[in-house]
C-alpha cells in the first residue's frame, strides 16, 4: 500500500510531505494516522533540528475527509477525523519549530494544521477559506489553533461567511507568516530553517512556550518568571555553550553540520 504521508531527514531538517493528491491531501482517517507517525518520528529523531511539513499536488489540504464524513454518518460511533486532534497537538506543543511549507490552497481543517505551525509560508498564487458553514458544520476543532492567531475581526468574518481570501491578505490576518512568489517559495522555507537550526534546542523549545505564555501573565509575576528563567538559562550546560561559541567566534555544538 502507497504511504500518504512521506518522511525525509536532511540538514537537520525533517520533512514531512502529505502526498494523497486525488483527494487533494485530504484529512482522511489513514491519512491522520500516518502523519501522527511521522510527527512522532520526527520529534524522536535527536538529528531533526526544525520540521517542515508540506504537500505535493495544487493543494496542500483540502480539510476533512467528506466522503469519510458521509460515510461515518449519524449513529456510527466515533468520528472519522478523531485523530484530528491529536496530530494538532502534536504540531502546537512540538519543542521543535514547524513551518509549514504551503505548496498551494488550503481549506477548513487543512487551515488548522497551517495554524498549529510555528511558522506557515505559502505561494501568492493560494487562497484559503473557512468552509464549514457552508456545508451546514462549524470549525469547531480547528478554532483552537486558529483564533490563536487571528485577530477576533478577522476570525468572525471568515469563519461566518466561508469567503475565499488570498495569501496577502492571509498575512495580513495573521495565518501566514509570508505570502512569496511560488519560485520564491523553497527559498522562503529554507531560509526560516536555517535561521531556527542556529538556536539552541532546549532555547527555542522554551522561547517557544514563553511566547505563548507571558502575555498570559501579571507584568509583575511576569517579571519574576522571566528574572528566574533569565538566570537559569545562561548558566545552563546550553547557555554556557552557546556564549563561549560566541567568545571564541564558532559555531555552537547543536548547529548542524553542512554535508
């Protein structure tokens, strides 16, 4: 049986590529199922630095599965897309940065695996939209990662009306990080990947979760926290690494090797 979901580890860099192009790389239950392996994969390699996750074909995905949907249909137990969830956590608490490669147009559920990415870098040429509505469902499980990123406007706009909007305006609204040129587009990821391979590991798992979490916080706990992991980390076994590189002008020991 052709894997849908392929796996490649080069440069420190992992790729993970969903590749089921006639059901333009929808979220089918064996789809879900391959993708939370190779995620998982991934996490375990000690060689994967940063995780590119992307697609073959026009569309990177194209959301749930509908003829799963249809088929699950009322009274038949669990949902097909049950692993949905899981894969979306698996991207968001990832201790490795995830960008996600776009190879062109996302829709509904595919735009909550955009979300739960560090990083998302799409083609000009893509549209997106929030289609739920339309077909009478609600992105209920994609709102998680989604309305992290999205202005409260935004969201509102088009999750209720499912309108088509392109990748400048995507960056605009917060789901992408940049909209380029589709020759441009490697370029654009490698360039993110190599800048993320140049932080230390525990260092960008913590900025990580910081980012996330300070704005949660009181300015004055906030600055408590902040003074106590400050310290913390520069006299960490990373931290100490990382300033005699810079003293003695080399690279640090986690930066991968060119090949």
């Amino acid at each position: 049986m052709t894997a849908l979901v392929h796996k490649e580890l080069a440069g420190g860099v992992a790729t993970i590529t969903l590749d089921s192009p006639p059901n333009r790389n929808a979220l089918s239950t064996r789809l879900l199922a391959e993708l939370a392996d190779r995620l998982g994969w991934a996490l375990a390699e000690p060689e994967a630095r940063v995780i590119v996750l992307t697609g073959t074909g026009h569309v990177f995905c194209s959301g749930a599965d509908i003829k799963e949907q249809r088929a699950s249909g009322p009274g038949s137990g669990a949902p097909v897309t049950a692993s949905f969830p899981e894969v979306l956590e698996l991207i968001w608490e990832s201790p490795k940065p995830v960008i996600c490669r776009l190879n062109g147009t996302a829709r509904a559920g595919g735009l909550g695996l955009v979300a739960a990415c560090d990083f998302a870098v799409a083609p000009l040429t893509a549209s997106f939209a929030f289609t739920e509505v339309r077909l009478g469902v609600a992105p209920a499980m994609i709102a998680v990662p989604v309305l992290r990123r999205l202005s409260a406007r935004a969201a509102a706009e088009y999750f209720l009306t499912g309108e088509v909007f392109d990748a400048a305006r995507a960056v605009e609204i917060g789901l992408l990080s940049a909209a380029v040129p589709p020759e441009e587009l490697d370029a654009a990821v490698a360039r993110y990947a190599e800048l993320l391979a140049k932080g230390g590991p525990e260092a960008l798992a913590i900025t990580k979760r910081l980012v996330r979490e300070v704005p949660a916080m009181s300015f004055t706990d906030g600055l408590r926290k902040m003074t106590e992991l400050s310290a913390e980390r520069f006299t960490s076994a990373e931290g100490q690494e990382g300033i005699a590189a810079f003293m003695d002008k080399r690279p640090p020991a986690w930066v991968p090797r060119a090949s």
